[in-house]
C-alpha cells in the first residue's frame, strides 16, 4: 500500500508542476509550443488551469479515500493513468507519457488486495 500511494502522490505532484507550467508560462514559451501541437496559447493555457485542478481534486481522494482504503478511491484514481495514456495518444512524440502511465497504473494495482480482499469484504477501517 505505502509503495503505491508514493507512486500516486509522485504522479500527482509531477501533474501539478506540469500544469502550474502550462498555466503560468509566458506567451512566448506557449506560442512555440502552440505552433508545434497545432493549439493556440489560450486553450494550453485553459488546459493548464484544468489539469491543475484535477491534480488538486486527485490528492483529496488520494489523501482522504485512498489512504483509508476506500474502493471509490481506488476506482476513481485509475483517471490518472488515463489521462497520462491521454497525452500520449494526442501526441506520440512524448513516450515519456506512455512511461508515467504504466507507472501510475502499477501504483493503483500494488494496494490492489487492500481494496478487494479474497473474501469480497472490504477491510475494516476501523482502530
């Protein structure tokens, strides 16, 4: 469980920094960009302020449901390799996506039996 919820809460961070980037970036940085993936500054620019958002709402569950083992939680995170998946598919050249993808999802499938033990009951939260 420790070794996935590290691999989630690295995943988030580098999300949040990506979009803090994208967000925050001079015009001149996002034009170059802009010019390349065929977008303009402003919908990077809203991109950023999305994603940053969804890293934000991300490390709530992870820190509020995940951590307490809840099965939404674990359910609801599997967007983070999704959306890494995401980037990649819209834009190839950036395997480095693929690369955080795969490890964000064998962050979700590490605690997987905390979620679902061989008995279908869910384990006790309580002390």
């Amino acid at each position: 469980m420790r070794y996935g919820w590290i691999i989630l809460l690295v995943s988030l961070i580098l999300g949040l920094l990506v979009a803090l980037l994208l967000a925050l970036s001079p015009n001149t940085v996002l034009m170059e960009d802009a010019f390349r993936a065929g977008a303009v500054p402003g919908a990077l620019r809203a991109w950023g302020v999305t994603w940053l958002f969804f890293n934000i709402i991300a490390l709530v569950v992870l820190f509020r449901g995940f951590r307490q083992g809840e099965r939404w939680a674990w359910w609801t995170l599997w967007l983070l390799p999704l959306l890494w998946l995401s980037h990649f598919v819209f834009n190839p050249s950036t395997v480095h996506n693929l690369v955080i993808a795969i490890i964000t999802a064998v962050g979700l499938i590490l605690p997987y039996r905390r979620f679902f033990s061989a008995s279908g009951e869910q384990i006790s939260r309580v002390s």
